[in-house]
C-alpha cells in the first residue's frame, strides 16, 4: 500500500471542502489515516484524508487506542462555547493557535449520530471533542490559521503628559499637542 506524504503549510488542498465518499472507501481511508498518525506519534492524534492529499471527507481522531473514524461527517449542532487553548496541526508544524470550540456537539456520519458534551467528562474525552471539530474544519476547508483568534489591536490614546509619539523627547502637550 502507497505511503502518503504529509501535507504541510498553505497547500491548496488544506482550503478546499472535501467530496463525500461511500462507506467502503471511507473505511480503505481511515485505514491509511490510522497508520500515519502512528507515524506521526505522539504528537498526532487526529488526521484528516486531505492533510494526505486524499479530497474526501473521511478523518480518524486517535486520542487512546481506539480510533474514531468519521466518514462524511457534518456537524449540526455547537453549543457552549469553551475557552480557547493553544491547538496544533500536523500541516503547520512548531505553530500553535487558539481557536474557538465548543464543549457539546452533535453530528452525523456514515456511522449514525454522535453527541459529544465535554460536561463532566474526562481529559481525553474533551481533547477528543476539541479533535473531532478540527479534523472536520480540515474537511470543510478550513485551518487553524483561518479560524485562530486574532490579536485585538487596542487604540490608544496619548496622555497630555506622556512622551510624544513624533518622538522629540518632549510632553506630548509641549510638542504635538500645541499645534
């Protein structure tokens, strides 16, 4: 069986909504994905079909032994939004953001219906949720670096008495103030 090369960076593929595919061959694809995340361990524990250049919605999240695979998921339902925390991705190695998820999901796939509700639950089960919505970004299209909490640029004001900003060493209010 073919070795599939890790997509890295801003490949096109990474941005593009992945196609459905039938049951049979999302289980051929989840095999694959299975193997390079144990490729990839330990910092892989979850992988997308197109993070391998394959543009189907099929992803495997492998946070214990027990793989999740999802084929053709969607997800229907976010609710209660959970604090943001540093999220990596195989296909942005050394680059960490904080992206916005949420504690209870409810989707669909292949396999029937899953709900998810990190309320009470362990720490794998909350890594896993936080897992499975970004292996289905990736499906959609989406990256960490498109959804990442962007830094808020603050406007400030200059004080009367502070520095000014022209950078002549004076008080603000003796320098560009008075004009």
């Amino acid at each position: 069986m073919a070795k599939y090369k890790l997509i890295k960076h801003d490949h096109d593929l990474l941005h593009k909504p992945c196609e459905s595919v039938t049951r049979w061959r999302g289980k051929r694809i989840a095999k694959m994905l299975i193997r390079e995340i144990a490729r990839n361990k330990p910092i892989a524990i979850g992988m997308s079909a197109n993070q391998i250049g394959l543009p189907y919605r099929v992803a495997v999240i492998q946070v214990n032994s027990d793989p999740i695979i999802l084929i053709n998921p969607e997800i229907s339902t976010k609710e209660n939004p959970i604090k943001a925390t540093n999220e990596g991705c195989l296909s942005y190695p050394d680059q960490e953001k904080k992206v916005p998820r949420y504690g209870k999901i409810i989707l669909s796939h292949a396999d029937g219906i899953m709900i998810r509700d990190t309320e009470n639950s362990s720490w794998d089960e909350r890594l896993e949720t936080i897992a499975i919505q970004h292996e289905i970004d990736h499906l959609d299209g989406i990256t960490i670096m498109d959804k990442c909490l962007k830094p808020v640029k603050v406007e400030t004001t200059t004080g009367r008495n502070a520095p000014c900003p022209c950078g002549s060493q004076q008080k603000y209010k003796k320098c560009c103030m008075a004009q």
